[in-house]
C-alpha cells in the first residue's frame, strides 16, 4: 500500500447532495462503519459506529495509514490489506466485495471497500470502506439453526414410527390379524401425513422468505369454505356445538388462492380447538380496506386462556407456541406471510369473553386481466 505523509488530518467531514442544495450529510449520521483513506492510504474519515465497531476513537485513527488504523485478517491469518493492494493492484478493479474479515482480538466484521479514480484506469485517489456487525447474520444463522433443530425433532418421531410399523409387518406379517395389520398402516399413513405437512411448511417458509410466494387467484367462496373446515373438525370428533358461524352478507366476490386460503382457515381454526376453550366463534363480514377498496374479513374467536399480553407481538415469529400441546411453531408464521402475499392484513387480540381473536382481512384483488 502507497503511504507517505500528507499533512494533518482532514477532519471527519460531511458529504453534500451536489447540484440540489441538500442538506449536509454526516458521516456519524450513517447507519454503518465508513472509513475513508486519501491517495496516500492514509485515513480521512473514520465515523462513529467505524469507532464502535473497531473499538478505537476516531481521533486516534484519522491519519493513520489504513492498514493500521483497520488492522484487518482475512479466515486463514492473512493480512488483508497486503493481500488486497488497493493503490497498487490491478486498474481494472473497482473495489472489494462484502466478506467476512477479522479485527485484532478475532472479532468478525462484514466488510466491503470501493477503489474511487478519477479516470476508469487511473490511479486511486480514495478508498471507502464500509463496516458493519455481524450480529444480524448471528441471528439469522442461529434462526436457520433453530429452524433445522425442530424439524429433525418432529421428523425424528413419525420417521420411527414408520420405520418401526413397517420392518414389524415385513417381517411378522403372518402373525397379526387383519385388524391389527389395519391399523399399523392406518399409524402409518397418519405419521406419512405428518411428514408431508411438514415439508409443505419448510417450502412455504422458504418461499415466504425469499418473497417467492405465489398466489395463484381463483373465485373463492369463502363462507363455503368456513363450512367445510367446521365440517372436517365435526367428523374428526369435535362436538358440533362447539362451533358458532356467523355470515354478514351480501359477502363481495373473492379472488384468491383457494389452496391457500383453506391453509389459513385450517390453521386459525385447528389453533383455537387445540388451544381454546369453549365456543368458537367464526364471523365473516365484508370490510372495507384503508384504500377505499372493498374487501373481506374473517375472525376466529375462542373462550379459552387466551395470548398473554407481553406475548402478543410475537405470535406471528417462528417457533411461537401459545401453549406445549404440541406443533412446530411455524403455523401463525406461515399464515401471516400468506395473507400479506394477498395484499391482506391478520392481527391478534384478546376476544371480549377472553380467548384469542385472530383476524384477516382480503382485499377483493381480481386478476390483472380482469381488472
């Protein structure tokens, strides 16, 4: 790296919007670390969360030459700034993509550097340097991590069973009756089903996060689909009066992903059995939406304990359970992504009998080419 002195320090500074009279811009101002160095390598600008993230004060650092004032190693020991030269490298290159480096005492550090010149292959006349923590990555890493925990756990379980039931019918099929063959496969094809639901969750998570989520439009009836949930849980064994559904017509017409909205009615409503009490109670009401459009709302109400206050704004985060009766987590999660991947909202809040009231709003939203 090219040094030499260059006379006192230039101060910290600011930047200007040229051309448009703007307001100045401070570099403390900035959300990350900016270190700048001049033509001779030597540091011009070393802002406030820079001097946090390197734990040096900005005074110290200001003339310094950059490789000592961000003493920075690259995983294998290496020195970066040696490693990189950018006053001396090749003029082609613009600057240094965001990585992972190392500051003295090992803590890690996003960063990413630009090569200013003032010509296309001139000299170097600056480099900026941006820094930023790597606490947020931490907490992504360690959310993939969590993730991948529960999923081994509840794949752990119906992998057993379905392991365990079939080697038992292979290998002693002639000694159980038809019954008992009945209903080991019966165990089996509900512990199969687990699985497929739980590798349908991982793929909507994954598209929810990646804002992939498709939605594909259809005309939806959605009191008919209230109806046929209710439906499912009444032959599943839950009494029919447990079950309150209210229509407040004339309901406009929907255009949503059917497969999709039966995913969030079957979420809210298996939620308020497995973790209420009492009556629950199933409103379906035209609503209209802030943009003056019309739309659909839909609130599932129960009697039980209800969401503790201090809880309420994590009910939609991964891994949230309202109680240990089981469930991954991730459904109040998914159905969230879902109804915003309609344009829509969902909000939770304590029910007036007390309980849970989970709510979504749809906006009408007919397929382009309708519109």
């Amino acid at each position: 790296m090219a040094a030499g002195s260059s006379g006192p320090p230039a101060p910290r500074g600011t930047t200007r919007e040229h051309g448009t009279g703007g307001p100045a811009l401070a570099p403390d101002d900035l959300p990350d670390g900016l270190v700048v160095a001049d033509h001779h390598g030597r540091v011009v600008c070393f802002n406030r969360v820079a001097a946090r993230i390197c734990a040096v004060r900005a005074e110290d650092a200001l003339g310094l030459p950059l490789e000592r004032a961000l003493p920075l190693e690259d995983l294998k020991g290496r020195r970066w700034w040696e490693l990189t030269d950018p006053f001396g490298g090749l003029a082609i290159r613009r600057g240094q993509p965001e990585r992972n480096l190392l500051l003295p005492g090992g803590r890690e550090v996003l960063v990413s550097a630009r090569y200013v010149r003032e010509q296309p292959l001139g000299p170097v006349r600056s480099v900026v340097v941006s820094l930023r923590d790597t606490e947020a990555r931490r907490r992504t890493e360690r959310s993939h991590a969590e993730l991948i925990a529960t999923v081994a756990h509840e794949l752990r379980s119906p992998l057993t069973s379905v392991k365990g039931f079939t080697a038992t019918l292979l290998a002693k099929w002639d000694r159980f009756t038809d019954d008992q063959k009945r209903l080991m496969l019966e165990t089996v094809d509900a512990d199969a089903g687990r699985v497929t639901r739980l590798i349908a969750e991982l793929l909507d998570i994954s598209r929810i996060d990646s804002g992939r989520l498709e939605v594909r439009r259809q005309p939806v009836d959605l009191a008919a689909a209230v109806g046929r949930h209710v439906q499912a849980l009444v032959a599943a064994g839950q009494p029919p009066e447990r079950f309150l559904v209210r229509l407040h017509r004339p309901l406009p017409a929907l255009w949503a992903d059917p497969d999709k909205i039966d995913q969030i009615l079957s979420n809210l409503l298996e939620n308020a059995v497995r973790h209420g009490e009492g009556t629950v109670t199933i409103d379906v009401a035209p609503a209209p939406l802030k943009s003056d459009t019309e739309g659909t709302a839909v609130t599932v109400s129960d009697e039980g304990p209800g969401i503790p206050e201090e809880s309420v704004n994590r009910v939609f985060t991964r891994f949230w359970r309202g109680s240990k009766r089981g469930g991954t987590g991730l459904g109040l999660y998914i159905v969230k992504g879902i109804v915003e991947a309609h344009g829509g909202t969902i909000s939770v809040e304590r029910a007036r009998g007390g309980g849970a009231r989970f709510r979504f709003t749809l906006p009408v939203a007919a397929p382009a080419y309708l519109a």
